[in-house]
C-alpha cells in the first residue's frame, strides 16, 4: 500500500516526548514529565453535582447542538474573568475553542502559509510548536532571558526577516522555563508589534496560578489596536477534561477563529461548556484556585530547596513565581536526552530541554514539572535526577 500522504505530514512526528511519557505511566516512575494538573484537586463532588443539575434542569438544551461561538453564559463569565489580566471585553470577544490549544491550531491556519515565518521564544511551547508545523512554517527563535523576549534582538529580525506572519509568546510562568515577562517588556512588545504591523497572539494558561506578588497587566491589556489575540483555558484553574479554552480578540479577527471553528468541529461541546458554567455560577472559581495555588506552592518550594541541597555547583534553575514547570541547564557537556534514559533506569523521567527549540540545540537542558507528584516524591526524585546527573559529571 502507497499512501500518498500530504507534504505537511513529513514535518509531523511523533515526539519522543509521548514515547517517554509512556514509560511515565508505569506506578513506580517518579514523573516529572508531563505538564498535569494535580488530579486529587479536581472538584469531583461539585461537578458530579452541577453535571447532574444541567441534565435534570437543561437536559435537551445541553445534548443539543449550540452556536459556534460558545455558550453566551459562559462567554460572558470569561470576559468578566479577562478584567484580571486587565482586559475589558465584553462577550462578543470571546470565541470558546476545544481547549486553547485548539486556538493555536486555528492560529496557523489563519495565518500561515507555507515558509511563512512564526516568531517564538527560545524555547518555546512544543505542543505550539507542533500545530503550526501542520502549516509547514519557518521558526525563528527570539533570543529571551528572564524578563522576556529581548527587544532588541527582536527588532533585529523584525527588521531584517521577510514574511513574519505571527508573534507567539507565553507572558506568565511559560512552558518550558516558568519564567514571567517583565511588564516593560509586555509594553515594548505591543510597540514592536504596531509598528512592523503584526499579530501577537498570547498563550496564557498559567498566569492565575501566581504564588507571589500580584497577577501582571497582560500583553493583550497594552493592546489599542486590535491585534493581539489572547488564547485563555480552564485547564489548570479548574481541569482540562471537559476541554474548554477560549480566544479573545477584536471582533474583526475574532470573526477568522469562528469560520475556522465551524470548518474545525462547528462547536465546543454544548454539555461541557454549560457543566463549566454552572460550576462558575455555583462555586467561586478563585476560591477553588486558591486551593490549587497553595498545594503547588509547597511543591515548587519542595522540589528548588531539594534540588538546592542536591544538585552538584554549576546546575542552574529558574526560580518559577507560579505555574507548573522550572527549568534546568546543566553543563554544556552533558547531553539531557542521554540523562533522560540513565535516569528512567532510576525510575525518574523528565522532558530533555531540546525538544522545547524549533530549530534544536540546546541538548544540555531540561524541564521538570512539579505539579503532579506529591512532596515525597518529589524528594526522592530528585534525589536520583542528582545521583543520575552526578554520574555524568
Ligand atoms: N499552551 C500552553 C503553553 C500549554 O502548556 C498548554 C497545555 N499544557 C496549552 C496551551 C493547551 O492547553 P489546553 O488545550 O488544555 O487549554
């Protein structure tokens, strides 16, 4: 059999990354892989019964077909909930998507032709990667440092970069460092942006999940003209499984995401959307992610104090002031994919770094997350990620 696949299809591989996370899966692997929310603080009790309560209450509603733009009331829920990154929208800015990774996908499909250029972050989100990859872009890499994408490295190719289509960031605690934008930065951005006349689009999933200090303007809050497009989610807030993200942006651009959707799956679903905005009308959704902060903070506390004491003299790590990850750099020599499969031997996993940059390198890196296991095994895990590396050395 010749199949006779499309052209985009060569640029899409399977990720080592989901080879690894299948060996994550085994009980004894200490897992700091993945990116997932703690499942023990999943409101199981009140969402059996707000489920429950849109069935008995809106059955035929909630099992029917509904608008592509989403579910009004629920819409309208998160266009109050964008004040907290100091956006003031109203509901006609929200388009609610199939988690906001849907939102990235629908990003290169309205803006990305073949050889068409993404400007992203060194390193940036792999799974963002990934979707735009289907439309078959050229990568630039953004030289960044703790505060940001460095503004003038980015007017450098700004400048000199043909066909720059899209501006992709993750402002607050990005996967895969955790490190956070300054707000001058933020602002420089949108600047930059107006002025070579270009999308942002803004991918904050984590930003809520702040452990210190107060919750920073968003890219989107410096926006006066319309192009920034923030894609939002519930997945860390509240849980990823009823999948419902959303995309915020002018209604001109906005209006792009909704035809793509229809063409996409016509619809988020109806029965989630409704269970997500009854859950919203019923508990306090900042209440609920109060919780989660508190439990996180004592993992992130846990794990950079145990890799503080472990870790051999040269390693460095961010110092994450929320979300989920912290990234590692250890000496150049040390090739983070080799560790990776010396330390699976300990039973301990984490993502090689690598995988994180669209144009590869940086093999000496790594990203750990910290949400997911409790503080013993945390411990224990990265007691061995030390043994392991101290191996290497
Ligand atoms: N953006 C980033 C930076 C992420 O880390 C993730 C998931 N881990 C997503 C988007 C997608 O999340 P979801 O589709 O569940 O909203």
């Amino acid at each position: 059999m010749n199949l006779n696949y499309a052209k985009r299809m060569d640029g899409i591989k399977a990720s080592e990354i989901r080879e690894l996370l299948k060996l994550t899966q085994r009980p004894e692997i200490i897992s700091f892989a993945g990116g997932l929310p703690a499942p023990e603080l999943f409101p199981v009790e009140e969402v059996k019964e707000v489920m429950q309560e849109v069935i008995e209450e809106h059955g035929r509603n909630a099992l029917q077909y509904s608008t592509t733009e989403g579910y009004t009331p629920l819409r309208e829920k998160i266009a109050e909930r964008m004040k907290i990154v100091g956006v003031d929208v109203t509901a006609d800015n929200i388009l609610i998507t199939s988690g906001s990774q849907q939102g990235l996908d629908f990003t290169g499909k309205i803006f990305l032709d073949e050889g068409d250029v993404v400007l992203c972050e060194s390193p940036s989100y792999l799974g963002a990667i990934n979707a735009f990859k289907a439309y078959q872009p050229k990568f630039i890499e953004v030289p960044t440092d703790d505060y940001g994408m460095i503004p003038e490295e980015l007017e450098k190719i700004l400048k000199t970069t043909e066909n720059v289509k899209v501006i992709y960031v993750i402002p607050d605690f990005q996967n895969p460092t955790g490190r956070t934008w300054s707000v001058e930065r933020r602002k420089k951005l949108v600047e930059l942006a107006n002025k070579y006349d270009l999308p942002i689009v803004e991918d904050n999933p984590y930003g809520e999940l702040r452990f210190e200090g107060e919750i920073p303007p968003s890219v989107k809050s410096f926006d006066t003209e319309g192009r920034v497009i923030y894609l939002g989610s519930f997945s860390k807030t509240f849980c990823p499984g009823f999948r419902i993200g959303w995309t915020c942006a002018a209604p001109e651009v906005l209006n792009k995401y909704i035809l793509v959707k229809q063409g996409a799956d016509l619809q988020a679903s109806t029965v989630s959307q409704m269970t997500v905005n009854r859950f919203l009308e019923k508990y306090d959704l900042d209440e609920h992610i109060e919780k989660i902060k508190a439990v996180y903070r004592k993992r992130r506390d846990l794990m950079l104090k145990t890799m503080k004491e472990e870790l051999p003299e040269g390693i460095k790590f961010t110092h994450p002031e929320g979300g989920l990850f912290t990234w590692v750099v250890l000496p150049e020599h040390i090739n983070a994919r080799e560790l990776a499969e010396k330390a699976i031997e300990k039973k301990v996993a984490f993502v090689p770094g690598g995988s994180f940059f669209p144009n590869g390198g940086n093999e000496n890196t790594l990203r750990l997350n910290y949400s997911n296991m409790d503080e013993e095994r945390i411990v224990i895990g990265v007691k061995r990620l030390a043994e392991t590396i101290k191996e290497m050395l």
